[in-house]
C-alpha cells in the first residue's frame, strides 16, 4: 500500500489563493484536474511522488489538526522561503526525538507539517 494523495479543502473561489502557498512558495506543479472534476472547482498539486487535492467546501473551515506532511530537502530553506512570503513558520524539533520539523499553515489556514 502506498498513500496516493491527500485532500485539504478552500472556500469557493479560493483556488489562486492556494496556487499562491502550493505552487508558489512549496514549488509544486500544478496538474490538471480530470475534466468530470474540473466543475467542481479547486486545484491539484505535486512534486515527486506528494501530491495534494485541493477541494472546494461551501462551509469551510481550515483544518488545524489534521495535516499533509511533506519531506523536503532543505528544511532552513524552505522555512525562510516561507517567513519572507508571510506564512507561519512554527519549528517543534522536541516532539519526535530525531526529527526536526516545522509547521505552516496554507492560505486558507489549513495546517501542514514539513519534515
């Protein structure tokens, strides 16, 4: 088994919003929607084998639990990417012993941890 792709949701209309933190401050590629999902709005994200689905939900409310988790290769550098665009940056490297990591939050306020 391996995960395919995880779902966050945005409000209606929220699409540029999250093409602004996935594409542009994480660098993932957008890709297109299947054309029977294309109506429905949002947005489809990845890089290497991550891939995130962004859906619209008309009483949405920003996950602040629930995550994706995304590997990077420069952890520093992505997190100072992410202060000078205005996304929050959280360091907690005592919770997992080993493990330094951070956490964000996309611009819809939904959590997401990068490890």
């Amino acid at each position: 088994m391996r995960l395919d792709h995880v779902q966050v949701s945005c409000p209606p209309g929220g699409e540029e919003i999250a093409r602004a933190f996935y594409r542009d401050a994480l660098g993932m590629t957008e890709i297109e929607k299947p054309p029977l999902l294309r109506v429905r709005g949002g947005c489809w994200f990845r890089a290497g084998a991550a891939e995130i689905h962004i859906g619209v939900e008309r009483d949405f409310r920003p996950a602040k639990k629930a995550h994706p988790a995304f590997a990077v290769d420069d952890l520093d550098e992505l997190a100072g990417k992410l202060n000078r665009l205005g996304y929050p940056v959280t360091w907690d490297n005592e919770t997992i012993p080993g493990r330094r990591r951070f956490h964000t939050a996309d611009g819809h306020g939904n959590r997401v941890e990068i490890v």
